[in-house]
C-alpha cells in the first residue's frame, strides 16, 4: 500500500468516527498543548527578562544588601542579619572607585501619589542619585531629568512614569504640575518613557525624587542600591567589581576569608538566576504534559484496537488479495501515526492560542519557539507509532482465513 493511501485511510476513519477521533486525540492534545504554553511563555519571559536587564547595560552592575531575588527562607534570614549599606558606603565608592565611570544610588519605598482629586496607591517611590535615570536608561519624553543642584538642595522635584500621568493627570502635559507624594508636595519636571508590563506588572507606576529629599521624609536608615558603570574597554566590568568588591570589604571591615556582607550583581547574574528558575517551571511543566501523552497514546493504542477487531474481514480480504504482512503493519502504524499527528498540530494550535490568551489578558510576555512546534509534532507522531505497534502487530499477524470468516 502506498503511504498516502495509508493516510487517507486513516483520515477518512478520523472523520467518519468524529466523536470517537476527539475523544482520542484529546489526551495528545492536551499534552502538546501544554508543552507549547508553557514553551512559549516561558521563551517569552527569558526575551523579556534579557532584554530589560540587558537595557541597563551590559557593564552597570549593583551592590545591595541582599540580592533582588532569593530563592529560599535561610538566605532571607542569612541577608537579614547584613548591616544596611548606607550612604557613607556609597560615596567611598564613588570616591575611590577608579576604573567606574558613573555611579549612582537609589532607595525605594512603596506609597501614595496625590493629583488634585486622583490618587493612587502602591506606587513605586524611588529616591535617587541624579545619574540614575540615566544609568536605568530611562528616556525623559518630556521636561528634563535631576541635576546636581537638585540633589545637593533636596529640591521637591520629581520623575514620574506614564501611569501617574494617564491614571491621575489623565494624559494632560504634567510638567510643572504639583503631586503629593506620601503628603509631601512635589514638581513634576520629567515624564518618563512608557515601559509596559513585566510578567504582567506595570513597570510605570512609579514617582523618583531626588535621594536626598527621599531621606528627609523616610530617613536616612534605610539600605542603599549602589549601581556603578564600569568604564569602556575590554575585562573592564571585571576590574571595576574587583576593585569595587575590595573597597567595600575594606570599608566595611569584612575580615579575610569570610563572605562578603553585601552582594555584588552584573547583569549576568540576573539572567542567568531568572533561567535556572524559569527551567525548573517548564521541566515540571513538560513532564506533567508527558503524563497526559503517555494517557493519550494509551487511548490511541486501545482504539486500533477496537479499529482492528472492526476491520478484521477488510484485513482478510487485503492479505487473500496478496498484500503482505509488512503492508498491514504499515497501514495501521500510518493510521495511528497520523491520528497522532492531527491531534499534535491541534495541539500546537491550542498551545499557542493559550499562550496569546495569557499575554493579552495579563500582560504575560510570550514568544513562540520554533522548535517546539517541530518537537511537539514530532513527539505526538513518536506517541502514536510507539502505541500503535501492538495493533498493527496483531492485525498483520491475522490469519487470513480466519479473517475472512469473521462475520464483524
């Protein structure tokens, strides 16, 4: 029998028994489905992630009091136990860091902006240095970003990202505007770049004000982020974190051959954590997806089955018409393959069309892989030959005078 034969025999079966053909499928369908959601979510993130921690720059790495993500409850208690990195800490780097072009610090705090009758809580309220706009790479649409003057005075003089723009000043031009922030009134002289959701959170909801200023209403007590700019040149961020990490153990006393009592962070670093997290969601994920293809493949070997008890006069009446036991066997591991396959692409389909559900309603970044498609299709097909043998085996083993006086 030729292959094609083979093919449209088993899509004419699909379709002449549709209820029957989506109760099979939806085992593989639902498995590929998953595997490409997650894929594509998860592929999305990693794109996401790289690219804005990527947007800092390359050579601008961070000191702080603990790292931005912690994985498990000892290290937060660990990190707690770490005395506050305070602004003395920040100006001897800045002082003595040689090989940093730029650096900056930043506080941050959690609050509530004012506008006339509009208000809005939870807003992210961050005091800053007046490089660290810039280091951030955070585009100033309108007005102008912090000076110097700014932060030697303390000036009530504020950044803020476009949500307090839309949601309180509903998009009218906000320079000079007056907000309140916590209570404490402030100018408006810079409306920064609109920067979208980060798995799902906006990231411009946001009010900066000079650090100085900060640390009049929320104190001075509270831990700094440094964030230094290794200077241009080839292995110069790793000089500049050696020489950094040097100064801030000798600053802070930290004896030899213990642990820093800070953390230091390049870029690198928040890409590669994000990745050993975002792996271990998506193998859970994909071996989850595997159990519900094993289910699948196993209702696909029970119905050729059932397939191959319904069509054992057919079988007789091929093989009494010379065709040969490899043309029976190839016939029904073609048939399951491609029940297999259809469910794959269904699944492809689904698995995408989730992905895209998920991106527009919550913001999720999602990109597809074009692997996973290949590999889905691949996998389903691999699950509908490997749980197709039996059947196939047993109609190919058929006695053909057996066969024929079958009365099914």
């Amino acid at each position: 029998m030729e292959f094609k034969e083979a093919v449209r025999i088993a899509l004419q079966s699909l379709w002449a028994n549709k209820l029957r053909s989506i109760l099979t499928l939806l085992g593989v369908v639902i498995g590929v489905a998953s595997v490409i959601a997650v894929v594509t979510l998860v592929n999305g993130a990693n794109v996401y992630v790289a690219s804005k921690v990527n947007s800092y720059g390359a050579d601008v790495f961070t000191i702080s009091k603990q790292p931005q993500i912690i994985t498990n409850y000892t290290d937060y208690v660990r990190y707690q136990k770490r005395k506050n990195l305070l602004m003395d800490d920040y100006r001897y780097i800045a002082e003595n860091c040689k090989h940093c072009s730029q650096i900056g610090a930043q506080q941050t705090n959690l609050g509530k902006i004012v506008f006339g009758t509009q208000s809005s809580t939870d807003t992210v309220i961050r005091g800053q240095t007046y490089a660290m706009p810039e280091m951030q790479n955070i585009n100033i649409v309108q007005g102008r970003g912090f000076t110097p003057t700014d932060e030697d005075h303390a000036s009530h003089v504020a950044l803020i990202g476009a949500d307090i723009q839309e949601n309180l000043m509903k998009g009218d031009d906000p320079i000079g505007k007056e907000i309140r922030v916590d209570g404490v009134p402030y100018t408006v002289i810079g409306l920064g770049e609109k920067q979208g959701k980060t798995l799902g959170q906006s990231q411009d909801n946001w009010v900066a004000v000079p650090l100085t200023a900060f640390q009049k209403t929320y104190g001075t007590a509270k831990t700094v982020t440094i964030y230094a700019k290794a200077g241009t040149g080839e292995q110069q961020l790793e000089t500049a974190t050696d020489e950094a990490r040097v100064l801030m153990r000798s600053f802070r006393h930290d004896a030899p051959g213990t642990p820093d009592s800070f953390t230091l962070e390049t870029s690198d670093t928040f890409v590669g954590l994000w990745k050993s997290i975002s792996s271990g969601f998506e193998a859970v994920a994909v071996a989850i997806a595997g159990i519900s293809l094993v289910v699948g493949g196993i209702v696909i070997m029970n119905i050729m089955l059932v397939s191959v008890t319904e069509r054992t006069r057919e079988i007789g009446v091929r093989k009494a018409l010379g065709a040969k036991r490899g043309d029976i066997l190839l016939q029904f591991l073609i048939e399951s393959a491609t029940m297999a396959l259809a469910g794959g692409a269904i699944g492809v389909v689904g698995g995408m069309g989730v992905a895209q559900v998920v991106t527009v309603l919550l913001g999720f970044p999602s990109s597809v892989a074009l692997w996973s498609i290949f590999a889905g299709l691949v996998v389903a097909a691999g699950v509908g030959i490997f749980f197709g043998v039996y059947p196939a085996r047993k109609a190919a083993d058929l006695d053909p005078i057996v066969a024929l006086r079958s009365e099914i």
